[in-house]
C-alpha cells in the first residue's frame, strides 16, 4: 500500500462555471474547480491543509469513510476539531479500506457550495465488476448559487423569512460545466461514478437511449440491476456501467435535472437541467434532450449489496428522532430532532469524550443542545426518523454505512411497527438515505466504529438550522484508542479561539 499525499493551500478565487456570472468561489492552490482524491484500497491518504482564506474558518470532511481509528480525522467543526482559522495548517492522515465513490467537502458551517467540494474515488484491485468495463468516469452532479453562503444564511435564517423558505440555486452543473462533452467509443462500457456534491437539490440523472446498470451506491458494491432513471440526492452517489451503442452516427444528451419539489417557489427562467452529452462523433450535432413527461426513478430500496448481507435483525438500541421545522423565539425557522435544535457546543464534542473519563458514557456532559446519543460497543442501533414535515429529506450518518430496513412513501406518518408486514433480507446499504415528505425511514447498523459521528440531513440550509444529531459510540474505546493521540496541530487550532461556527445561535 501507498501514500497518497496533497497539499491544499485553501483560498478565494473567481469562477463562472454556469457563464452568467463571476463570482468568488473557494479555490484550491489558487483553482477552482478543485482536485479529486483519488487513492487505491488500503492506501494512507494525506491532506495537508493551509487556511488562506483570510475571513474564514475552515475543515474537510471525507464523506463516507469510516475513519476507523482515526475519528479525529472526520473533519466536522465542533465535533471531531475545532475549526482551523485562517493563516492556519492542518493535516488529516488516515487510511483508507473502503473501494468505491465518495467526495471531500468542507465541513465549516454553510461552507462546500462556495465550491470547497470534489470527489474521492478509492480503486479497488478486487473490483467485482472491473472486467465488465472499459474506462471510467466521474461524473458529478450540482445545484449552483451566484450568491456567497455567508449572505444567504444571513437571509435564510431571519425573522424575515419565518417559513424557512431556502434559497433556490440559480443552475445546475455537471462537472462543474454545463458544456460537458463525454468522448466514447461505439461498443465500450463504461462504469460512470455519479455524485451529487450541491448544497440543495437532489437530480434526477439519465442517459438518453442507453440503459444504466447500478453496481455501486455510496461505496457499497449491489447485484446489477438496470435502470432508465436515478434520483441521486444531495451526497449520494452510484456507479452505473452504461455500453456505448455499436454505430457512432449520433451523439445523445446525459441529463441531470434538480428535483423543484424541493423548492418553495421556482423563479422565472430558472433552467433546472444541465445537460452534457454522450459523444460518439465531434462532427455532428449535440441534441438538446428530449421532453420528460413523468420523471419515474427508480426505487434504490430495490438494491441489494453484493455481499448479500444479511438484515442486523436483533435489535439493542433504538433511537427515535422525530424532526420538524418551526419558529424559534426569534421568528426565524429552525429544524429540530425531538424538540432540539442543535446548536454546536464550545468545544468539540470528541474532545469532550476525551477528557471526561468514565463520565464520558453520559449524555448529559455533551450539553442539551447537541441531541447527542451514547451507543454500546458492538449494539446493533436502530435509528426510526419520522419525518413531520412536507419536505423531502436526505439523512447522512458519518462512520458508517446503514441498512435502509423501512422506507415509507409520502404522507405515511409515524413509523409504526405492527404496521410492518415484512422485512428485507438483504437490505439496501448506503450512508445517505432520502426520507419522504411525511414519511419514514428506519435505519441500522452495528456500533463497530468507535467515534463521535454526526448523523444529519445533507441539504446546507438544514444544517445551519439545526438538524443534526451526534453518536458517541464506545467513547471510553476512543478514550483508549485516542488519549494523547491527538496531534500537536489539531489542539493548537483549538488553542487560538475559534471564531464563529457552525449551529444556530437562537438554540
Ligand atoms: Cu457529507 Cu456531515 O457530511
């Protein structure tokens, strides 16, 4: 095994990837779009990070990697560090044995859609599917805003705006163009990684006349299974294998197109599709897609992991977090799991594990705004979301991957056990799940990871208004796994104050 090693220094820069308007975007060694991670399975992965920004606070997170052993290394502020202030360095070090497609963003509160977001690919030289394809392609998805994320949180959590109303982006990218042009040769196959890395809304993602073959979601290999339509949610991410036709007379589009269901109001001219196109032949045209009627996605509860993994059907610990969006007293809308708006403590909260010894199995140190719960080493946890709101919600568990168990349509209410007839024997494994308007969604998992891991809804706007819970799992296993670990840089970011973070400040 391998290091791979980069150095971001982290700083403002200018881009105009929908060509309407300029903008400062957060660059990386004065670039943007910024670079990918790519590493092979079991490899180290080094990230030495500078904060050039000047008037911000920075961290990365690697979404979807179990950071086994290295919990410090996650990346959310207040959590597992504290934010690392402009002039400052950083290193996250950390191994890799997961295969698959995931993306890096930062975790400062509001931060990644200022551009601060790339993919992260882990080959795997025990691919299943490696030889039923050719090449392949990441190819990523996202919503795009011409205002800065300081500005529109100012305006979105403000007694102005008491609905809670989110901004709406002003265009959808695809690579961080919206000229894409993918070469391919007639007959070849090609396994696309797509990855949602917006802020807000979730794709729907097709290639005109040519058949998806599902093989990975959020790095868990599946049974291929065919499919016309995905509906790729912010964070989440599939690797399709998709056959070029075997005559190269024409070109087709590739379409992702943001859900507006998410939106409260959809502004006039507002292009929700981006369109790039599958090129066989330079010469001819690029045809502009054809009309959608219904979009009809497929089902991702359908998949099954490779493995075939077995439901974890002996319960030990269940939680149930039941979310809505309502007023603080300060007339702005904030999202709460079971009456709490979470509010980021003082100081991480890993940190808070580290040095309250046995008291560290206690929830209550972890303060009454962190909605923090203390999982048992081994516990099979069950995670029952009931969704009393009539948006559509995708749900992120940092450390690990969850089986999807239940996942009800719209309108469906509560969860209610002795409503359920049966249960999947494989269940569909992933680490971000969409949650339906009104609906539910139960989770589970195994508590082998020990670390303190945020499980939030992945759209920014909620983040910033409160939707997140944190597992401390094992916490006298990382007291053992971590004490005096953590490095010298990490504890002086901390040293030198924090400014401002993420959470709300109503609480
Ligand atoms: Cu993709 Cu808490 O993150």
């Amino acid at each position: 095994c391998a290091t791979v090693t980069y150095d971001f220094d982290i700083g403002w820069t200018y881009a105009n990837p929908d060509g309407q308007q300029t903008r400062p975007v957060i660059g990386v060694n004065g670039q943007w779009p910024v670079p990918p991670i790519v590493a092979t399975k079991g490899d180290r992965v080094v990230v030495n990070v500078k904060n050039s920004l000047g008037n911000e606070s920075t961290s990365l997170h690697f979404h979807g990697l179990y950071q086994n052993g290295t919990t410090h290394m996650d990346g959310p502020v207040a959590v597992s560090q504290c934010g690392i202030l402009p002039g400052s360095s950083f290193t996250y070090n950390f191994t890799v044995d997961q295969p698959g497609s995931y993306w890096w963003h930062s975790h400062e509160r509001g931060q990644y859609p200022d551009g601060l977001r790339a993919p992260l690919i882990v080959h795997d030289s025990e691919d299943p599917f490696q030889d039923q394809y050719d090449e392949e392609i990441v190819l990523t998805l996202s919503d795009w805003y011409h205002g800065r994320m300081q500005d529109l949180l100012k305006g979105f959590i403000n007694i102005a705006n008491p609905s809670g109303a989110e901004p709406v982006p002003q265009a959808a990218l695809m690579n961080d163009t919206q000229n894409l042009g993918i070469k391919v040769q007639p007959g070849k196959t090609y396994l696309f990684r797509l990855i949602n890395m917006g802020a807000f809304a979730a794709h729907y993602v097709w290639f005109e006349e040519h058949m998806m073959r599902v093989v990975e979601v959020d790095g868990v290999y599946t049974e291929p299974t065919e499919a016309e339509m995905l509906y790729v949610t912010a964070a989440q991410r599939y690797s399709v294998l998709v056959t070029a036709k075997n005559d190269s007379s024409a070109n087709f589009a590739v379409v992702g197109s943001m859900d507006q269901d998410l939106f409260d109001a959809v502004p006039e001219g507002l292009n929700p599709n981006v369109t790039g196109w599958l090129v066989y032949d330079d010469t001819k045209p690029k045809p502009a897609p054809k009309e959608i009627e219904a979009f009809e996605p497929f089902d991702d509860y359908n998949l099954v992991p490779y493995d075939k993994e077995q439901l974890l059907d002996r319960v030990d610990h269940s939680i149930t977090l039941d979310m809505k969006m309502d007023n603080l007293r300060d007339g702005a809308n904030y999202a709460f799991f079971n009456g709490v708006s979470y509010v980021s403590p003082k100081v991480p909260t890993l940190y808070s594990v580290l040095s309250t010894g046995a008291n560290a199995t206690n929830p209550i140190i972890y303060g009454s705004n962190t909605n923090s719960f203390v999982l048992g080493a081994n516990e099979v946890v069950e995670i029952v979301l009931n969704n009393d709101d009539p948006g559509k919600h995708p749900f992120h568990l940092h450390g690990h991957a969850f089986q999807v168990v239940t996942r009800s349509e719209d309108d469906a209410g509560f969860y209610d056990p002795s409503n359920v007839t049966a249960l999947p024997a494989s269940p569909m494994k992933r680490d971000t799940v969409l949650v339906r308007p009104n609906g539910h969604i139960v989770l589970r998992f195994r508590a082998d990871n020990p670390g303190v891991w945020l499980f939030h809804c992945h759209l920014e706007w909620h983040v910033a208004s409160g939707l997140t819970a944190t597992m401390i799992e094992s916490p006298l296993d990382v007291q053992q796994q971590l004490s005096g670990k953590i490095p010298a840089d990490h504890l002086k970011v901390c040293d030198a104050g924090d400014v401002p973070t993420a959470g709300n400040a109503a609480g």
